[in-house]
C-alpha cells in the first residue's frame, strides 16, 4: 500500500521560519505522508532544526549536501520520493491543516488555493477558484497555461506517475519553476481546481529577478525561450510554444528594448520575427496585432 504524500523541502538559511512551516505539515488531519528535508549546504541553524524534526517524527526525513540550488536540492527529493502525490514547498512558507485534503479523483495535477503574506503574515492578496472546476482536453489545457497559469509549484499537488522521469534543470537560475511545469503539461490528461486546502506565500523582498542587471536579465529571458522551444519542439504543441512566446516574453522584450546592446537587439528581433511566424491559436488578438506590427517595424529599421 503506497504512501500517500511526498512532501519536498529544500532547507537552505531559514532558521527563523522552518519550524512554523514543519509544525504545519505536523498539524494536517491526514497522517500518511513523508517529508523529505533537502538541507542544501545552510550556514545557520537550519540543518540542526530539520535533524531536530527527524528525530521527534520518523515521517520527516533529512538529507544534508552541499549547496547546489534549489533545483538540485529538489532533484534529490524527486530522487527519494514514495508518495502517490508529490507536493513542492519553501521552508519559508507554510499550509492549511487541510492541505492534505484530497478526494478521490482521477487528476494528475490539483491546483491549490493560495494566499500571499508578508513577513508578519498579514495576508496581501488571495488566489481562491470561485468554483470546482476541471480540464480534461488538450484545446482548454494548453489555453489555460498560456493566459491563465500561475508558474509557482508550490499551490499544486503533482501525481508521482506524471513526474517520475521530470527533473529540473540545474543550470537554468530564474524560472526553473516553469519549465519543469511546462514539462509536465504536455503529459497532463487530467487538471483540477479544488476549493480544499491553502497554501501560505511568504513574500520577502527583492526577487532573485529583480536584483539582476536589465541586459542580465533579457539574456535569461532569452535563454529560457530557447528551453521552451526545445521543450515544445514537437509540430502538436505550435499554438502552446507561440501563445508562450507572445503572452509570457513578449511585453517584457518591448518593455527593455531602450537598454539593449546591439547583440540583444538583434536577438529580439530574431525571438519576434518567430513569434509573428507562430500560430497564435492562444493569443488574444490584440497581442497578436502587437507582435504583428512590432515585426514590421523591426525589419524596416
């Protein structure tokens, strides 16, 4: 009889927040679950807390290694996992008691409500479904992750079987979190939106995103287009690799245009001319009017 949870925790530095994180999976009402504490290389105490846990309560798990990145840290709870459903949580946040809560049901993906807190835990905005709802074709699938996805991880319960063979990629440092739920969209048969459960995100300031220089940061976006079109290679995914390309990248590139080098302008002009050759199935058709006539102007100048 297979356990019923995986919950994975990369640990690095977070001494004054793990424990209210760990006592929350401690308080869920369903007791068949596994924590597997992925302590990556922390300098403070934090290594100490998860070895604390473990001894208390041989459902939490710990692996000490050294620092290699949340991605890493995550490849080896994959590694490790027995749970019929994998859960991703930051040791900075925490879940309802009901987190747990889930009915039977024949999805591979279960998205969670979730809230978004600051530092005391006062709640800055929340993210709950009005209603039940399902996605159980590829057309609604695929519209859905090109206008309505959040890319977070952490708000999804994810079925072992879908992601056995998934990894994130160690070498990519902003967005890891996307790509390897791009990954898993084109297996998805089956997406659920329940009312059950929350989950608490803690926003701390500055993003690794936003502490990077502007020409840094349009290199990485462009490395990361590369992935999802290597990702979505295949001729059946066309309208998801474009809707991709104009909803989640384009607006940004318009937006950093002004800064570019040469080198960087040239590539966006190249990343545009592909998006305006794209199928735009999925793309609203003001934004398709947009990459249409920023393609134009970039090959007459």
């Amino acid at each position: 009889n297979r356990m019923k949870f995986s919950v994975l925790i990369p640990v690095y530095n977070v001494e004054s927040y793990l424990c209210r994180c760990l006592d929350s999976l401690k308080k869920q009402s369903y007791s068949d679950w596994e924590c597997i504490l992925i302590d990556d290389g922390s300098s403070d105490g934090s290594g100490i807390i998860c070895d604390e846990y473990a001894h208390k309560d041989n459902r939490f798990k710990v692996i000490h290694k050294k620092n290699g990145g949340v991605s890493s840290a995550r490849n080896v709870g994959l590694d490790l996992a027995k749970g019929e459903w994998v859960i991703f949580v930051d040791a900075d946040d925490w879940v309802s008691d009901d987190f747990f809560d889930i009915d039977d049901t024949s999805a591979d993906i279960i998205e969670r409500p979730y809230f978004v807190v600051d530092e005391k835990g006062k709640v800055l905005s929340q993210h709950c479904p009005s209603f039940h709802r399902v996605i159980n074709n590829k057309e609604e699938m695929f519209n859905f992750f090109v206008r309505e996805r959040t890319n977070a991880l952490w708000n999804k319960v994810f079925r072992l079987d879908l992601i056995r063979d998934v990894r994130f990629d160690e070498n990519v440092c902003i967005g890891e979190d996307f790509l390897f739920y791009l990954e898993t969209i084109k297996r998805v048969k089956y997406y659920e939106f329940s009312l059950k459960g929350a989950y608490f995100y803690m926003q701390r300031l500055g993003s690794a995103m936003s502490n990077i220089k502007e020409d840094r940061r349009v290199r990485i976006l462009f490395e990361n287009m590369q992935h999802v079109k290597s990702i979505l290679n295949l001729d059946e995914y066309d309208g998801l690799r474009t809707g991709i390309m104009c909803v989640s990248y384009f607006s940004f590139l318009c937006r950093s245009q002004k800064g570019m080098s040469r080198e960087s302008l040239d590539d966006m002009k190249m990343w545009v001319s592909y998006m305006a050759s794209g199928n735009f199935k999925y793309v609203p058709l003001l934004l398709r009017m947009k990459v249409v006539v920023k393609n134009l102007a970039m090959n007459i100048f």
